[in-house]
C-alpha cells in the first residue's frame, strides 16, 4: 500500500488517531443532516416553502457521500471487498436515489421516486459504524443469543400456561373468549405492555393478573443480564478501532501487525 492510501485509510478507517477522529465526527454530522434533511422534506408546509433550499443541501450531501465512497474505495487493498459488504452497500443506497431521480422525470413518477428517496434514511445506519460499543454489543448478543432464545422459549410456555388459565377462570364477556386471545393478553400483561381492550373481572382472575404482572419486571431483567455478562467478557480485551485494508475485518487486538482474519500486515506501506 502507498503512502497516501494508508494515509488516508488511517483516516477513514481507523478512529484512534485525531484525524480519524476528526473524520467520523464530520461524517456523523453529515449524516444527521442528511437524515434532518429528509425529515424535513417529508413535511408538506416546509417542502413547499424551502424545497429548492433542500434540494440543494441534498445535493451537496449527496457529492460528499459519493466522495467519501470513492475514497473508501481507493484506500483499500481489495476494494470489491467492501462494496459487496453491509456499510458497502448501505454507503450506495444512501447516494443513489438522488441521483435516480435525475432520470426519472414526468409527473406520473413522483410518487414512486419520493418513495425511493426514503431510502436516505439508511445512511443513519452508518452511525453504528462509528460507535465502538455497538460492534461489542452485537458479540455479546450474538454470543448469548443460545441463552436468550431458551429464555425466550420458557416465556412462552409461561404465557401458554397463564393464559389457559385465565381462560377457565374468566367468562366470555370479560373478553377471554378462547384460548389464543387469553394468550395474547398474558403476553401483553406479562410485558407490561397493557393495551386494556382486555381485563379480567373475577377475584382470582385479577389475583393471576398481578402475579403475572409482578412476574414481568423480573422477566424482563433477565435477557439484559445475559446480554451485560457477555458484554463484561468482552471487554476484558482491548481492541481499537484498525479496520484490514485486505479484508475489511475490524476489532484487533492492540498493537496487532497482522490482521487476524486473513492474516495480512495491518500496516503495509510501500
């Protein structure tokens, strides 16, 4: 790699040094402008009022995203390997509709072209990718995500107990009028989510509600220990922030030379 490509990929790709720092913190702010501007286009008073205003500062996004995306391009060892990927193609929808609707004219398209550009949105997507943590929580659920779906699984053999329940102890006219519907409100009671377009009406029907409702807190603190314990384990590792020019891989070790995917030099420069 050349001196001005892994210059360059210190910048886009890696957030511990100023510059880099510097990179994501204007690319965040573009982005939420981004985003504010789509916003702000779907109001009708304000898309009547300052739609030039907006179509211009979407433009001059627009051209800065599809700069960004050329240099991520040019910086890197393989680049076929980051446009095939996620924040690859979450960059391309991002700059893509706007520049669509430069062939997509006549007013029988509008509808379908404002529908298109909500695509937009999904340049706020790439605020995760700046974000250290997030990377860490995703390892976390996905390591206990075994756990969770157990956890899970004994929820709803709760919620097929309760609600059989309270379909013998309450009547038709409280609202429980099969099986399936009481098992639907205990899964709204027992997620404390309480719609209330059913309520039981017996003693015992209420004394099983507040069980059930009591039972929610509890349950709800437990996929966010589960989460948390994994999260603690993964963060005994130090890691930065260096993403492979080769292969794109992200989360090395500190002070890692060679990349623990496919095993190139982090820092190669000719």
């Amino acid at each position: 790699m050349k001196k001005w490509q892994h210059r360059l990929h210190s910048i886009i790709y890696k957030a511990d040094t100023p510059a880099g720092k510097l990179f994501d913190v204007l690319l965040l702010v573009t982005i939420l402008l981004s985003v504010l501007f789509v916003a702000l286009e779907s109001v009708t008073y304000i898309d009547a009022n300052f739609g030039v205003f907006l179509n211009t500062a979407e433009w001059v996004v627009t051209i800065l995203f599809t700069l960004e995306y050329i240099m991520r391009i040019i910086c890197v060892q393989r680049p076929w390997n980051y446009i095939r990927s996620f924040y690859g193609i979450v960059d391309l929808i991002s700059i893509l509709p706007k520049y669509i609707s430069l062939l997509i004219v006549g007013t029988q398209s509008l509808v379908a072209l404002k529908a298109l550009r909500l695509l937009r949105v999904f340049r706020i997507l790439k605020l995760t990718h700046y974000i250290g943590e997030s990377n860490n929580l995703l390892k976390a659920l996905r390591a206990s995500s075994a756990k969770i779906l157990v956890f899970i699984f004994g929820v709803v053999i709760l919620c097929i107990i309760f609600g059989t329940l309270m379909y013998l102890i309450e009547s038709d006219s409280s609202g429980f009028t099969s099986i399936p519907r009481s098992i639907y409100w205990c899964i709204v009671t027992l997620t404390t989510v309480g719609y209330g377009d059913i309520a039981p009406q017996t003693p015992l029907g209420q004394f099983l509600a507040s069980l059930i409702m009591i039972l929610g807190y509890g349950i709800i603190a437990v996929p966010t220990g589960i989460v948390t314990a994994e999260m603690t384990k993964k963060s005994t590792v130090d890691t930065n922030t260096q993403v492979c020019p080769y292969c794109m891989q992200t989360e090395h070790k500190e002070n890692s030379i060679h990349c623990h995917q496919c095993g190139k030099p982090l820092n190669d420069v000719e």
